[in-house]
C-alpha cells in the first residue's frame, strides 16, 4: 500500500525518509497494487470470536467511494524524521500536510482533480498556486486485499488498546524490505484497519487509517485555509519544481 504522495514538495519535506539507505516512501505496508487476489484463508480463531480475513477483504472492497486518509510518523529510533497526513478522494482530488518533528506544519498542498495546486508553505509564511500534474496515491487497498487473502498478512489474535478490543494481522509481505514486520489493528465492528505499523531495517512507519464518506462536510477536508498575514506570491518560489520543493 503506497499511502503517501509522490509530491516533489513533500518528497522534499521528509527527505530524511531515506534511512539506512531504504528509501522509505511512507508505506506502513508496502504492498504492491498487482498483487494476486485468491480464494480466502480458512477461519482464524480469535479470544472471544471467530474472524475470516474475507471479512476485511470485503469491506475493504467497499471503501472504493471514500476519502482515504493517511496519518504516518516515521521514526529512526527515538527520532521523528517525518510526520504527515494526507487525504485522497474518489475524483483524484487530494491534500498533504506535513509537520515538524515538534508536531507544527511545515507545508499544506492541496491539488485538484483539474490539475491546480494551492501551497502553503509555513516556513517561509507564503502560498501560491499553479498547474500541476501531480496524482497523490490513496491506500493500496487492492494490494492489501491480496496479501489477506494470500496469506502474507494473517490473523494473529485480538488485542486491547486503550479499553477497545481489535484484530491483529501481522506478516512480513514479500514487497517489503528483508527483515521487516508489518502489524495492522482493525476494528471489528467495521472489519476495517485502523492502523499499520511497519517495522523495517532502520525505521520505523506508523499510520492511523480510516475511509469516510464523501459528504460537504468530509470533502472540507480536502481544501487548507491560508493562515492571516501569509504572503500571496505570483509563483513559487526561486527552487521550487511542479507542485514541489526541488
């Protein structure tokens, strides 16, 4: 699953991603969009209840409507190297917000389905808009869907967290990294994950995960205010390419 864009602004922005000399491209599970799709694993016993990773399968088939959203922090050690969430709607239509290892913004895109970018770049308190070509990439849920149902993710059992009980899948998909692990937790009640933490050969990926409605409300999500006293520049910036930091 490829959660996060390949904008050159934000590529730029956490370009410290390239860890131990892993490119990390902010997947918590770096699923490959042709993986095969099967028939469904046998049953799965879980503490309480009995799960079948097809269940996970099908819902995850539903969510083809919904505005994916990504919440990743990757970590060297103790050290946030990059921290970002981005939304992607069925029509193309996306934003990315990344932020500082102190959790404050660095840089808000917002890129819509007609091929316009608005940037807003905290650091230099500026925004402006262009053409841009960019496609940011929404969950690989068809990627996802093959690794359940070929068995490189599978039921591990349930866990508590935070008085919430959810499903564990765990594996170690063949796309990653060698040596790396991969833990999604899903809610039960929707058979939906909920986040994913990848564990790979120098860092660590951590995402927050979940599909909403494409609603007025859900879709405001999509769009980033300037904040007062930001500067409106006629075009980017002196080094920057496209719809991104060079």
């Amino acid at each position: 699953m490829q959660f996060i864009p390949k904008s050159k602004l934000q590529m730029a922005a956490v370009a410290a991603l390239a860890v131990g000399g892993s490119a990390l491209a902010f997947a918590g599970v770096s699923l490959s969009e042709g993986s095969a799709v099967g028939p469904p694993p046998s049953v799965a016993a879980h503490t309480g209840h009995v799960v079948l990773t097809s269940s996970v399968s099908n819902a995850l088939a539903d969510v083809g409507n919904d505005i994916s959203y990504v919440h990743a922090v990757v970590t060297h050690g103790s050290t946030v190297v990059a921290d970002s969430s981005t939304w992607v709607a069925p029509n193309g239509s996306s934003r990315v917000e990344s932020f500082d290892a102190a959790g404050e913004p660095l840089v808000d895109e917002t890129i819509s389905n007609t091929g316009s970018a608005q940037v807003i770049d905290y650091t230099r308190q500026a925004w402006w808009t262009l053409s841009s070509s960019e496609k940011l990439a929404a969950v690989d849920v068809q990627g996802m869907i093959g690794d359940l149902q070929s068995g490189a993710l599978k039921a591990g059992g349930d866990v508590t967290v935070n008085g919430r009980t959810e499903l564990e899948l765990t594996g170690s998909p063949p796309e990653l990294p060698a040596g790396s692990t991969v833990t999604l937790l899903v809610d039960p009640s929707t058979d939906l994950p909920i986040s994913a933490t990848d564990v790979e050969p120098g860092a660590t990926i951590q995402e927050q995960l979940s599909w909403i409605p494409v609603t007025s409300q859900n879709k405001a999500q999509l769009s980033a205010v300037v904040p007062a006293g930001f500067v409106h520049l006629s075009s980017p910036p002196t080094g920057i390419e496209s719809a991104g930091l060079g």
